[in-house]
C-alpha cells in the first residue's frame, strides 16, 4: 500500500489494511465478558496456541508477580493469579506480538513503554478506590491499540513521526490524519469495534484524548486519561518532545479519596512503574 507523509489521504478505512491482532488475545478479552464463561474454556483457548500460551506463562512466573509456587500449565497460573489478571497478561503478549520487528526501532519500544506504563498506573490507581484494577489494566494497556496499528502499517514514517513532533500528548492526533486519514483514537474504535468488545473498552480507545469530563464523574476511561497523562509525566510519554502535564496537576484531577491515598510525588510513583517495567520486559 502505497502512503505518502504529509498529505491527507482521507482513506476508506477498509484500504488501511490493519494486521491482525492475535486472536487468542481478542477471544481472551470476549470471552472474558461473558459471565457464564468456564474457566477450563479460557484455559483451552490460551492453550490452543502454544507458543502464545508459553510466554503467558512466563510472564506469570515473573518477578513481576512471584509466585510462591511456579506454574506449568495454563490452569494452574488461572487457579494461583486468577482468571482476571490472566486476562491483561495475555493482553500484553498480544500488544508485544502485535509490534513485533517494529520494536527494534527506538520509536517503537518507547510506545510500548508508555502502554506498559499507563496500565501499571491505572491498575494501582484503580485499587485505590472503586474500579476493578484488573480492569483498569486491561484498559490501560490497550489505550493506544490504534497508534500501534499505524505503527505496523508504516512503522518507518510512523517512528519519523513520533520522533519529530512536538507538542502536548493530543497535538499528534492531526498530524496522524495528514499521515494516514486516520489518527489513532479513531483507528483504536474501529478496532475495538470490529473486535466486538465491552463497550467500555471501545469508550476508553476512542477517547482518551479528550478533556476530563465537567461534571467530575469518574469511571475507567476517565482513569486511564489521567494514568495516560501521568506516565508522560514519570517518563514514559509516547513521543519525545511531548509537552507532559505537571504531576501536581494530575493530581488535582483525581477524586478526593485517590488523591489522598495515590503516589504524592512523581518520583515515588517513577520507581515503582520502572521496577514492574523492568520486571516484564526481562522476560
């Protein structure tokens, strides 16, 4: 497919050609909304692919979660970290298997740093108050699933980008359209969408760009705006010479009890995102 940077296309979304993401990881994600789902059914699926199902159980064996006992099977790691947490896990191997060779380049590991960084955000800020933080997770990881989607399609002009743009976070969604016809909010719904996932999930992809809500609500997709913001601001922003928000600021944005009980200073917060980064990325 032939692109040329700086002019818009203005391209049928059926012309972008997106990959696949790995479909283990998207049935992973459906059947996880399912109420009704088996646990053996989550444990065949993850399974049935066994190169898939290997680096899950890596990642379960981590330092990043220490089990006391290590697990061998997919069933056992579902039985000691439970089906939720396997849930995001899978997630993140199918967003490390989406980049693929494109993580060789510097562009593209700081994206995946930044996804890394924001779910560790918004799971530890959602065990601080009310929303499911295996959730938050799940959300946070795959905010920007449509920034990696152009990144595999034109990962050279893409990484170009990323490394030449300056401004705040949200400043890259036009120059995305003059690249592609797309930006990735846009690029992540239809995703998401296509992939017949919760709504939520969909909610939180297409939007997590836009200013916080005026009536102070407070949900996933408003939790994930700020742990997206917040890991600009520790260090993990998604391009270089994005212009992060303060992290005073962001803190003035939680609700009053997150406020009292999250991470009061950045460099608290810093070293302990770096420390769960270090710990996934070593295996």
């Amino acid at each position: 497919m032939e692109q040329r940077s700086g002019q818009a296309m203005n391209m049928p979304w059926a012309y972008l050609r997106l990959p696949p993401f790995p479909q283990v990881a998207v049935r992973v994600l459906q059947l996880a909304n399912n109420e009704n789902v088996q646990l053996h059914q989550l444990c065949e699926l993850i399974s049935s692919d066994p190169a898939f199902a290997s680096e899950v159980l890596t990642v379960a064996n981590s330092l990043l979660y220490a089990p006391r006992y290590p697990s061998t099977t997919i069933m056992q790691a579902i039985a000691v970290l439970g089906a939720n947490t396997l849930q995001g896990m899978c997630v993140t191997v199918g967003v490390r298997a989406y980049l693929g060779k494109t993580m060789s380049q510097p562009a593209m590991r700081n994206l995946w740093r930044h996804n890394l960084a924001c779910a560790i955000v918004a799971e530890q800020l959602a065990a601080t108050g009310f929303i499911d933080k295996d959730q938050a997770y799940t959300a946070g990881i795959l905010h920007d699933v449509g920034r990696m989607a152009l990144a595999v399609i034109q990962p050279g002009d893409y990484a170009m980008l990323l490394e030449t743009h300056r401004g705040a976070s949200a400043t890259i969604l036009e120059a995305e359209r003059e690249l592609f016809g797309w930006d990735h909010c846009e690029t992540g719904r239809e995703l998401v969408a296509g992939w017949k996932l919760p709504q939520d999930l969909e909610t939180v992809v297409a939007g997590h760009h836009m200013d916080r809500r005026k009536d102070g609500a407070w949900d996933v997709t408003e939790l994930v705006k700020v742990s997206c913001a917040m890991a600009s601001s520790i260090g993990y922003p998604t391009f270089p010479g994005c212009v992060p928000a303060s992290y005073a600021d962001l803190l003035e944005q939680l609700p009053a009890r997150e406020r009292r009980v999250f991470y009061s200073d950045a460099e608290s917060l810093k070293t302990n995102v770096a420390e769960s980064l270090h710990a996934i990325e070593s295996v």
